[in-house]
C-alpha cells in the first residue's frame, strides 16, 4: 500500500535517492541538458529548481544553503554565476521536459530535462530576421533574385538589338561617303578619255599625210 507516500522514492533509499538527484542536479547546471527517465526528470525538477531560486539572491547563506544540497563547489559557482543571471527575470519554470520515446531494454519512458533560458531554438534573443523585399512587391527572397536576374537578362538582350542597330545606321553613314568619293572621281577620269580619243585622231591624221606624201 501506498499509505503516507507523498512522493516517488524511486526504489531507493532516502540517502540513495539524495545522493543521485545531487549528482543529476550537478550535471544538468553544468551541461544545461541531460537524458533521463520520465519519472527521475520530474523527481530532478522538484529538487532543482528551489535552489535555481535561491541563487538568484547572491549571499553567502544562500551560497552554503545550496552547497548543502549540490555538494559541488564547481556547480555553485556555475549556478550563481551564469544560471541565476539568465533566470533573474523568470518567476519560475526553469526546466522543460521533452520526451524522447522508450528505452530499448526495460521499455522505460525516456525524456531530456533542459533549462528554458539556454536553449537558443525557443529563444528569440540574439538573432532577429533580415527579410529583403524587392520594390516590385515579390513574395520571399528568391523571387526577389530571380525577378531581379530577369530584369537583367530582358536589358541586356535589349541592349544587344541597339547596339546593333547602332552599329548597321553608323556604317552606312561611313559607307557614303566613300560612294561620293567614287563619283566624284568619275567625271576626273572623262577628260582623260577624250584628251586619248583626240591623240589617237592626230596620229591617224599624220599617217595618212605621210601616205599620201
């Protein structure tokens, strides 16, 4: 029967018992997480975190009050130097018990005891989003990039047709001139013709003079 049993003892003896939830305590404040059972993480909780609230007044009675508990001088120390600084402003609930399933050999509920305040996944502290946005009113960033790497694939093929274009208008304006050039030299070459024309007819007259002497 169960008369007078107001807690879980754990199958142990009360010096047993103390002796592991001190060591459990130890662990978790140096390691900020440990895995256990379901039934021991809840007994852990029941002892930590009274004395979490104890370190946040940092005096000597409360130094040796939790000493007497943890028997460990490197967990006090952690516990009044970084744990009670980070839970200075929480009322209480400085424990999170996650399940983790069963465990192989006895079937015996698994858990992960942690502190709240060290867990960066549920704290919003430290990091804050960066969103960018693109002026056309796009939904997340990769739409933005690729909105934009289109923007700049549509100007670059429009400047490729005027350049181009620039280039064909600006090479007959070289062209023509040349042309005129051209024709311009035709009409020099026709007198040259004729002053020909007018040699070989004075020949063709001396011949036939010389003939006819």
């Amino acid at each position: 029967m169960r008369h007078g049993k107001k807690f879980n003892h754990l199958g142990r003896t009360s010096a047993h018992r103390k002796a592991m939830l001190s060591n459990m305590a130890c662990s978790l404040i140096e390691h900020k997480r440990i895995n256990t059972t379901v039934a021991k993480a809840k007994a852990l909780r029941g002892y930590v975190e009274p004395l979490i609230t104890k370190s946040k007044n940092d005096t000597t009675h409360s130094r040796r009050t939790v000493f007497s508990y943890l028997r460990s001088k490197e967990a006090v120390s952690e516990l009044f130097r970084e744990v009670a600084p980070k839970v200075a402003d929480r009322p209480g609930g400085y424990t999170r018990i996650i399940r983790t399933g069963y465990r192989l050999g006895d079937n015996a509920e698994m858990c992960m005891i942690e502190l709240v305040d060290f867990n960066e996944l549920y704290t919003n502290e430290g990091k804050k989003k960066t969103t960018r946005r693109s002026r056309r009113g796009g939904g997340g960033g990769e739409q933005a990039g690729t909105v934009e790497a289109t923007a700049d694939a549509t100007e670059t093929t429009e400047e490729a047709p005027a350049a181009e274009a620039a280039e064909e208008t600006a090479a007959p304006e070289a062209e023509a001139p040349a042309a005129e050039e051209v024709k311009e030299e035709a009409p020099a070459e026709e007198p040259k013709a004729e002053a020909d024309a007018e040699e070989t007819s004075e020949d063709k007259a001396d011949d036939a003079e010389e003939e006819k002497a």
